[in-house]
C-alpha cells in the first residue's frame, strides 16, 4: 500500500540555486542515460536492465556532474523506467519516441534525503541543505499519517519546483507493508462475493450497477470555464498572462484531482453500504481509442478514478479488480439473455433486439462488467484444483428495474 504526501519546503534563500543547479544536472543525466537506452531501429535494441545502464554510465555521469552517486542512480532508473514504458507500447503497435525529460524534479532515496519531524536534509551540488516544512494547521496531516508513521517506509520520492508560485514542493512516497491483508485477499477467493460494476458514462461520469449514476455536469462545467479562461489569457500574449496561465494550470489540476477524490469516495461507500466485497472496473487499456464517442476529460477522469478507488476500497477491506472490456455496452445484461449486438445500443438507449429489455445504455453497461468479472471468477475456482466443488458464488448487486436510479453529483470543496 502506498501513499504520497505532498509538503511544501521553506527553502533558505542562500540554497535555492544549489537546488536550481541540481535539478538541471539531474536532468542531464537523465536525458543521457535515455539516449544510451533508446534502439531507433527496433524495440529490441532498446537497454531495459537498470544494471546495464547503470554499468555503463555511472562512472561517465559522476564525472561529468557533481552529483552525489545516489541521485546519478535514481536518474538513470528514471530513463531505464521510462524507456520501458515505451517499449511496451511500442510492442503493441503504437508511435513512440525516445524519452526526453524536460519537467524541473528529482528522484531522492532515502539516503539521499534524511526527514526529521520538522524538516529534511537534501543532497545537492553544493552539499547538504535542511529545509524546513511549511505544514497545514489541520491535524493529521498526510505526512503526518504517513511519513511520522511507524507503519509506513519511506520510498524514492519527488522533488519539484512550481515556477509559478516560486515554490519547492516534496512528494513523499510511503508504503506500507501489507502482507497481512493480501493473505486475506486470497482466503476470500474461495468465498462468496459481492461486486459492484463500474462503467464509464458517454455523457454521464460513471455509472453503477446499483443505478447509481455520476453525472459530472458540474465537472463538465468547469473543465469548459478553465478552458475559456485559458483561451483568454493566451490571447493576451503577455508574460503576466503566461504566468497567470500557469498558476491557472495548477488550479485547475488540483481541482480535478479534489472532484475525483470525491467521486472515489461515494463509490467506495456504494460498495460498502452494498455489501460488496469486489469493485470491478473495465480494463483501462487503449481505453481513448475504445470510447472515442467520451469526453477526454471523461476519459482522464476515469483512468484517475481507478487509481483512488483502488487504495481508498482496500483501506475499508474492498478489492478493485479490472475485466475485459469488449461488448460489455452491446451485450443484453439480463442473466437469461445476453443477446450481444451492436444494434443494441442507440447512444445512451439500450434496447436488446432479442428480448426487448429496455434500459439506460451505461447502466446496461455496468451490470455486465460486474457479471463479466463474476462469470470469470467463477470459470478460475472451478478450474483451481484447489478450489474443492469449484462452486463459491459471486453476487452481482444491481437494481433490478429499468429505472436510471440514484445520481450522484459531487461538488468539489464539500
């Protein structure tokens, strides 16, 4: 389990350009080491071994810098992760091009920064710098939650510069060992179980198979406002308004990730107050070239949704699993049907041309993906010689009428 706790630095003035030049030296070494990974010709030609890398490059890269030998490293694991990252997509068929980093961060291990309650020592060009930080008055904190924890470890984390507010900000990465749990995880699987299927909604944010709809028109609302506020600046074409457009950047994604949250919640409630024990989501993969009809700031949403509901249901005993995705909106969701065809489907009408079922597409949509994770739940303990008579029953929780059900509409700030 991990978590990150974001925490704003009071940088001393006399340090930040010690901070300033390691960054830049951070991502030279970066950009280095993903030039020596990157095959023009083949994914194959491609270095995806950190060792490699790191054998190659090490003793070139702390000569060539005055980084300490820790930040060498986390910055060619950077581009050895990054160059991964792309060859997988390039193995499927998609355009990718070398890794370029150009974003102000740095990778710190824990040796490279050493926290004390109030504070954290950096390694730097320059030596060692201790900065303090500047801490909400609300309590707990999420460093204090998580980085003061005993239960928590600290991890590589993220030092970044907001060059908007001239602000240094630390992600703090945990993790918390959770063997415990996964043990649980996998009694339960020759359990009943309850699941709750999510969809994502063509006009709608995301739909349950309780009937429970997400409609995001106050989402819908505001992505168009920061859209027309970022047009107006860019118009103006001054440096004033370019940095207001920055700082409106920030805004923006602090409040789209605060409007998640909050969706990320109430569905993690649906499924307890449901009884659920499995959230089943539709595989997000390829998922702008799937649902090309959907909003991209829909689509961004759900990615992002099923990053948070998978923590937030885990924290309350709630598992968030992920099943294909094909036909799920054209297949009949009544379980003495499942007539599949694309004519089923008129926008967000579904219609089944065999038994006339009538019902609100994305509803429609999000029984089968909790059915389609139940049928293979159960197609896996009947094939596990472990598994005895192989007949634990899986429960989908649904409304079983033709209604579109409860909607939801967070506001973000509540």
């Amino acid at each position: 389990m991990r978590r990150t706790a974001p925490v704003k630095l009071i940088v001393p003035d006399e340090h930040r350009d010690d901070l300033h030049e390691s960054a830049r030296q951070f991502l030279h070494c970066a950009n280095r080491a993903a030039e020596f990974c990157w095959g023009d010709d083949s994914y194959t030609n491609c270095v995806t071994a950190n060792t490699t890398a790191r054998g190659t490059l090490y003793t070139e890269l702390r000569e060539e810098t005055d980084l300490t030998a820790n930040l060498v490293q986390e910055a060619i694991r950077r581009a050895v992760q990054a160059t991964k990252g792309c060859v997988e997509r390039w193995k499927q068929g998609k355009r990718v091009s070398q890794p370029e980093f150009t974003s102000w961060s740095m990778v710190y291990d824990k040796r490279s920064a050493t926290f004390y309650r109030d504070r954290v020592s950096l390694s730097t060009v320059n030596g060692r710098v201790e900065c303090d930080f500047e801490l909400p008055a609300d309590s707990p904190t999420p460093y204090e939650r998580y980085v003061l924890s005993e239960d928590y470890e600290f991890r590589a984390s993220t030092l970044q510069y907001d060059k908007a507010t001239d602000e240094f900000y630390f992600h703090i990465t945990t993790r918390k060992d959770d063997s415990d749990e996964s043990v649980v995880s996998e009694d339960t699987e020759h359990q009943k179980q309850t699941v709750l299927g999510i969809d994502l909604g063509v006009n709608s944010l995301t739909v349950a198979s309780t009937g429970t709809f997400w409609q995001g028109d106050g989402y819908d609302h505001w992505c168009r406002e920061f859209e027309k506020r970022r047009g107006e600046m860019q118009q103006r074409g001054t440096q004033a308004a370019h940095n207001a457009l920055l700082r409106l950047g920030k805004r923006e994604e602090a409040w789209r990730k605060q409007y998640i949250h909050i969706v990320a919640n109430e569905i993690v409630t649906e499924a307890v107050e449901n009884g659920c024990d499995v959230i089943a989501f539709e595989d997000l993969t390829d998922i702008r070239e799937r649902l090309s009809q959907a909003k991209w700031h829909h689509i961004w949403a759900f990615r992002r949704l099923y990053e948070y509901v998978e923590y937030k249901a885990r924290e309350r005993g709630v598992m968030a699993k992920q099943v294909a995705p094909n036909h799920t909106s054209q297949r009949c969701s009544r379980t003495d049907c499942g007539f599949t065809h694309e004519a089923n489907r008129d926008g967000e009408h579904f219609h089944c041309q065999k038994c006339g079922y009538e019902v609100n597409a994305d509803y429609n949509a999000a029984k089968n993906i909790g059915l389609r994770y139940a049928r293979k739940r159960h197609h896996r303990l009947r094939s596990s010689p472990t598994s005895g008579s192989g007949d634990a029953p899986v429960d989908v929780r649904v409304n079983g009428g033709t209604l579109n059900g409860k909607s939801h509409q967070p506001i973000a700030g509540d």
